[in-house]
C-alpha cells in the first residue's frame, strides 16, 4: 500500500478511485483505502490535520503498456479531471509527465521503458 496524507482524505480518495475503473472505496474519515483490479496496489488516505508544506519525497510512475491510450490522452484525462501539468521530461529515450493530483501530490505518467 502506498498513503497519501491529506486534509480531505475522502475527498482525494475519491478522486484518486475516479482514475481506475470498478475502484472501491473503504474505511472512515480519518483512513480511507482505495482498490481497483487494474490497481497493482492499495492506495491509503490518511487524514491529516495541517497541509504539509515540504515535497512528497515518494510519488507514483505509471507506466502506460503499447494497449493503453496515448500518453498525451492519459496526461489529458488527469488534468480534464484536476490534476495540474507540472512538467515533462525527455530521457534515455523515455517520455514521461509529471503531475500533481488535487492536494498537490506529484506522480508521472510515462512510456513504457
């Protein structure tokens, strides 16, 4: 499982349960956990008191497989849906974005290497 701090935590965690289709959401206002079958993982929300106001020193790299939508059709679809654009990177012939989901936490979206 990976958790995401936040001041809202049904409010992210139902966001971030919109972006997987058949997502669940459990648990109460303090922790929520989101599980999807095309999650690889469990996401946890903790509710916190005070927005932390350092960089997320961990973030989530999604890597799009050849059947999934165009990358630029993914990264479309977050932001269409709230996330911001932050940036974009060009590396050992890899493409990936990153972006921020609405409580600011940074994740990627990017080719499959």
């Amino acid at each position: 499982m990976v958790t995401f701090d936040a001041t809202d935590a049904r409010s992210l965690a139902t966001w971030w349960s919109e972006r997987f289709s058949n997502a669940s959401i459990d648990g109460d206002e303090d922790f929520l956990t989101v599980t999807a079958p095309d999650l690889p993982l469990t996401l946890g929300f903790q509710r916190i008191d005070q927005a932390r106001s350092q960089r997320n020193t961990l973030h989530l790299d999604f890597d799009l497989e050849s059947h999934d939508p165009p990358r630029d059709e993914v990264v479309a679809a977050f932001v269409a849906a709230g996330a911001a654009h932050v940036e974009r990177h060009e590396a050992g012939g890899s493409t990936w974005d990153v972006l921020a989901d609405p409580a600011g936490n940074l994740f990627c979206v990017g080719d499959p290497h």
